[in-house]
C-alpha cells in the first residue's frame, strides 16, 4: 500500500506564510546582509539610476503638465530638470519667448524601492533571479519615476513670474500630483518591493 509522503517545513523556497520563527529570523537576517550589499551599490550608482528615473519623469511631465520640453542633467550630486513652457502657454500668459524654469531633485527619495528590492528577493533565494530582478527594478523605477514627476509638477506650479503663477494646475489635477509626490516618496518604495517579493515567491 503507498504511503502519503509527509509534508516538507516551510523554506525560504516555500515562503514564509506559515514559517517557523527561526526561519523568518533567518530570512530578516539575509535581508540586512544583502541591503549593506544592495544599498551600497545602490548610492554607488546614484547617477545614471537617477538619470534613467529622470528621463522617464521628463516625459511624464511633457505629457501632463504645461510643458513644452523637459532636458535632464546631473549637477551638484543631483537631476537638473529644464522646463520650458509649451507655446501656448508662452503666447496666453505673456512670457518672455526663452523662458526657463530650473529644478534640482534628489531622486533617491523615490528610488531607495529598488535596493530594498533587490535584497527581499536575494534573501529569499528566488528562483530566476536575474530575470525576476530585473522585471521588479524596472516597476520599481517607473513608479519612481512617476513620483518624480509630480514632485517636478508641483514645484513648475508653484513658480512665481512677474508676481502670478502661469503654470499652477488646476485643483483636481493639483491633488493628483500631491499625491502622487506622496506615494512616490512613502508608498512605491517601501510597500511595492515587498508586494513584488511575496507575489514572486508564491
């Protein structure tokens, strides 16, 4: 008569749902080692993370905020944003044809997601790794991005020329950005790393 082979513990394989306390212990205990990793490498490639994260940022704005073209730079350690306003809004609001509104932001507030990413899913021993990593970074930046974006939005909005605000947005598409900024800098990054993680490991 076959025997019922009896179920195996739970692993870092099989999730943490259900694991034994030691096993979770372990687990945060691979996660602070790869973070020393994963953020040290992380603040190494501070630029071009944030240039990438920047570029996609750009063209969220150029398609959702008052702007005819948006150039980014890296200077003093941080993304120069060059907007220029859209025609339009040049010819409505009078301003001055080679107008130019300068913004400097410091991306890691949006982009620390992806180191805390990357050690959840190396402490976990996923399977597939590279592509799993890879797939996870690139929700994580364009998440990033977005956050970016409406942070550049509200400060265009904010802009004073000749005493008015030519570029401030109107009240429900100012509430979309805030809170956009909001989720960009407190809820992408630590929440969705770990939604990636459990979501890969089941």
């Amino acid at each position: 008569m076959a025997s019922t082979p009896s179920p195996r513990p739970p692993g870092a394989r099989d999730g943490l749902i259900g694991a034994a306390p030691r096993d979770i212990l372990l687990f945060a205990a691979r996660t602070l080692a790869w973070a020393v990793v994963s953020f040290g490498a992380w603040y190494a490639a501070a630029k071009p993370v944030s240039l990438v994260t920047s570029w996609i940022a750009a063209r969220v704005i150029e398609a959702t905020a008052p702007a005819g073209s948006v150039r980014v730079s890296w200077h003093n350690e941080q993304t120069l944003f060059e907007i220029r306003p859209d025609p339009s809004t040049i010819y409505r609001e009078r301003l001055p044809a080679d107008l130019s509104v300068d913004m400097e932001v410091n991306t890691l507030k949006q982009t620390y997601g992806l180191p805390f990413f990357l050690a959840l899913l190396a402490a976990a021993r996923a399977r597939r790794f590279i592509a799993k990593a890879a797939a996870g970074a690139a929700i994580l930046i364009v998440l990033a991005a977005i956050g970016v974006a409406c942070e550049v939005a509200v400060g265009f909005g904010m802009t004073q020329v000749a005493g008015a605000q030519p570029f401030a947005p109107g009240p429900w598409v100012g509430t979309l950005y805030a809170l956009g900024l909001q989720l960009g800098t407190l809820i992408f990054p630590s929440v969705v790393p770990v939604i990636l993680c459990v979501a890969y490991e089941r």
